[in-house]
C-alpha cells in the first residue's frame, strides 16, 4: 500500500480519535475544533487534517503522524512534538511546545531499537547528565529529562538558527573575521564545559548553530565523558561500555589522532584539536584532510603535515597550527589559552563581557568547576569605554584550594558565592557573600596575570584592573 493510500485509509472519526489517543487535544478541544469546520469538510480524515492545519490547531507533522497511525510519543511529559529536526546515531531531534513553559523546546529521543541496549540507554542518560550540569550562552542547555513507555528523551533549549556545516554548504566559506568569531564562542561555551570536567568528543561545524542574532552555540554533548561526577575524579566505574577499548566516537573530518586511537586517552586537549579542524572548515569550506575511507582520514590527521590556512595573520596560522598539533602535549595546555591565541594572532582586541562572560572566565582561572551558574545584576558592558561590571558572582561546588588558603573562614559548604573584587570598589581580591576579603598580594599577581592572558585590557586610556584602590 502506498503511503497516499495509507493516509487515506482512516475515517475522519478514525482521525479525530487518533488525536485524542495521541494526547495533541483532549476530547472537548477535538470537539471544539471539528465543530469550526464546514460539514463539507467533515467528510474524509485528509480534509479534517488539512483544516485543522490551517487553524493551526495541529502542525502538518502531527497530522502526517496521525493519518499514518503513528500516534505514540507525539506528546513526551509535557512536550507536544511539532515536527523533525534531524536524526543521528544516538537520536532523533524534533521541535516541540512545552505546555508548561509555553514555548519551543528541543526533544532529543532515544530511537526504540536503541532503547533496548542497556549500555546505549546508560549513555543517553550520562549526556542528559552532562548537559545539565552546565549553563552558558554558548552551549545549548538542558532543561528536563524523563521516560515515557519506554521511550527516553532529553528536553534542550531550542535554537533557532543554521549550524555552521549547513551554512558553510550553501553559502560558501566564510571570511576571517566571520570565522574567527564563530570558533571564539564554541571555545568559550567548551572551556565552560571543561571547567566542569566534561569532554564534548565531536566538536564540528554541524555540532555548532548559529541564531538569528549571531550567538555560536555548541550542541549535542552525546560523546562527553564525566570526568568527575559528584566531585569524585577519576572514576571509571560503569563506564566500561560507554569508552570500550576499540569502541570508536567522534567524526573521522574532525577527530583528534589520539582519540581515535584510544577514547579514554582524549581528553580536553581533543576538543582544542577539533576545533582547529573546524576553523580549518570554515575558511575553506572542507575539512582539513580527505580520504576515501574513514580510516585513510584517520591516517591522515595521524601522519600527513598540518595544512595552511590560506590568507590569514601569521598569529592566527601559528594558533591555528598549534591547535592542530599531532600530540596533546603540545597543543594548548588549555581552551582559554588557546582562544587568546587566536585574537592576539587576529589583531583583535576583545570587548568587555557582560558579567555572565566574565564570571565564567574567572571561574575557570580559579581552577573551580563552573556548574549552573547565576550572576548578580550589573550592566552589561559592551565597549571599552563603558565601566566594568559592578559585581561577577559564580555558584561554585566548593572553595579551590587557592581560595581556601587566600580565605581560610570561607566554609566548606555544597554551594559558595564567590566574586571578584568589582572594578572601582572597595577592597581586593574576592568577595564572599558581601564581604570583600583581601587575597595575599603573590595570589592577587598571579590571577591577574592569568586574567589579562584572556581578558586583555581594551584599547582606553583608562584599563580596568583586579584590585583597584577605593576613592
């Protein structure tokens, strides 16, 4: 049978009581909408379905799946499927309404014959995990999780946008400046998440969305590994299926030599390499190697030499050359290191963030694992003429050992707010729930030191400093 048959195939009964069945409307709302429709329109379950479209009671997706059938998982806790974004190994993505928020959310779904592999499921959880330990403007967050008759899902923030693979496709590669400015905020929403111990592990151009306003967001943490989990480092315990030895994870355009030769070797470091591998991408429009096989594209990011970007600084060839080193060790020790490369090598000198940019910064130059973060109020900067933040607070686990020796009746407590001195205030140093406490002076140079490596001084008159003396 033909699917034009198939969807014929129902009554307009049959139909409306699929709606029902499927959870899109409840019994009175199916009534109520049916009951707007001409009787000449009532006839046949394609005119009912073409109706109700029109009045954007249901979407054309939800109709197609209902004259199918097809009416399980249309609605998942409190997401009502709209339509399919995409499919990979690990799931499929629709765009759905979350009744409660009132508004468009992302659903990644565990597929069925998936759902039945333990270590698969035990995997989809483990990303449902490590995506909400984190928040950045620069990585999509996770909002819920939850399992309906047997289906799993993750609910994300939708992103309403183009990723960076596509739009390299159809419009062309893109230019240095453009480039350059897409993999800063990918870097900045990873150093994020290495903060907190997670590695991404696929980090490529079709992993990146970009919105509406320009905002570069990484998604799909699918192949991130824990590497601490409650605070606990090092532990492999119920991992084995996830990282077998042999196991394969990442994209072969894209994949750090090391981690495709052993997953549990890779780590941070990966991401950097990969990430050089998608500026590569982006202002050429392929990837850095190519082959006909996987495995010759492996071999390839293993033995042939690191390619040149064409038209670029000598800065940015040098960081970008860097990024793609063979071995982790020489690479980048960190992120952060290696986006202040890239804009030193660029010639750009970087804006001051908004607070939330800034506070992540800090976070991770203290060493803290940046996990769900808040800030307090201030205005957002946005020039360099413009005043720092008045206050940049950060939700930490618990005091780094710096920290903790700079303040020793800081409490060792689940959760602390830590800030740093506000740029014209009172005091130096870190401010604990109101309280300024000077740091020793060796600590205050040697964090504004690792400061200026990512937040250069803008080009005023007056740079803003760490620990600036009060009127």
């Amino acid at each position: 049978m033909t699917a034009s048959a198939t969807l014929a195939a129902i009554t307009a009964e049959q139909f409306v009581s699929g709606l029902v069945t499927s959870r899109l409307l409840s019994a009175a709302e199916a009534q109520r909408a049916l009951g707007k429709l001409p009787a000449e329109s009532r006839r046949d379950s394609r005119t009912v379905a073409q109706e109700l479209v029109k009045q954007q009671t249901i979407t054309s997706y939800q109709a197609r799946r209902v004259l199918l059938g097809q009416v399980q998982s249309l609605v998942l806790g409190s997401c009502a499927v709209q339509e399919e974004l995409g499919a990979g190994g690990m799931g499929v993505v629709y765009k759905a309404l979350h009744r409660g928020l009132n508004k468009p959310v992302a659903v990644k779904v565990l597929p069925p014959a998936v759902s039945a592999n333990p270590s698969a499921v035990k995997r989809f959880r483990r990303e449902a995990l490590a995506s909400a330990r984190l928040m950045h403007p620069n990585l999509v967050a996770a909002l819920d999780t939850g399992e309906e008759q047997g289906v799993h899902f993750l609910v994300l923030e939708f992103v309403d946008g183009c990723d960076l693979g596509r739009q390299v496709k159809e419009h062309g590669p893109l230019p240095l400046a453009e480039a350059l400015d897409c993999v800063l905020q990918a870097g900045a929403g990873l150093a994020c998440a290495h903060a907190a111990g997670i590695v991404h592990r696929d980090v490529k151009p079709h992993n990146l969305i970009r919105d509406s306003r320009g905002t570069v967001k990484v998604l799909d943490l699918g192949l991130a590994r824990l590497d601490a989990v409650d605070g606990q480092r090092g532990d492999d315990s119920g991992t084995d299926s996830l990282t077998k030895t042999g196991s394969f994870m990442g994209s072969c355009d894209y994949i750090a030599p090391e981690q495709a030769m052993n997953i549990k070797s890779a780590d941070h470091r990966a991401d950097i390499y990969s990430l050089g591998c998608t500026l590569h991408f982006l202002l050429t429009g392929r990837p850095p190697y190519t082959g006909e096989t996987g495995m010759e594209k492996i071999f390839a990011h293993r033995e042939k030499p690191i390619p040149t970007l064409p038209g670029v600084p000598r800065g940015v060839q040098a960081a970008f050359r860097r990024m793609m080193a063979k071995k982790p060790e020489e690479r980048f020790a960190t992120m952060a290191e290696a986006l202040a490369a890239l804009r030193a090598g660029s010639g750009r000198r970087r804006r001051w963030l908004s607070a939330a940019g800034i506070g992540a910064a800090a976070a991770v130059l203290l060493g803290v694992a940046l996990v769900q973060p808040t800030f307090t109020t201030g205005p957002t900067v946005g020039t360099a003429t413009e005043p720092a933040p008045t206050a940049i607070r950060a939700l930490v686990p618990q005091p780094t050992s710096l920290v903790q020796k700079a303040i020793p009746d800081v409490p060792e407590a689940p959760v602390n707010r830590l800030s740093l001195a506000p740029a014209g205030g009172k005091g130096n140093g870190i401010v604990y729930e109101e309280k300024t406490m000077p740091l020793p002076k060796k600590v205050q140079h040697d964090l504004k030191k690792r400061l200026e490596q990512v937040l250069p001084p803008p080009a005023a008159k007056e740079s803003p400093r760490l620990s600036p003396r009060g009127n």
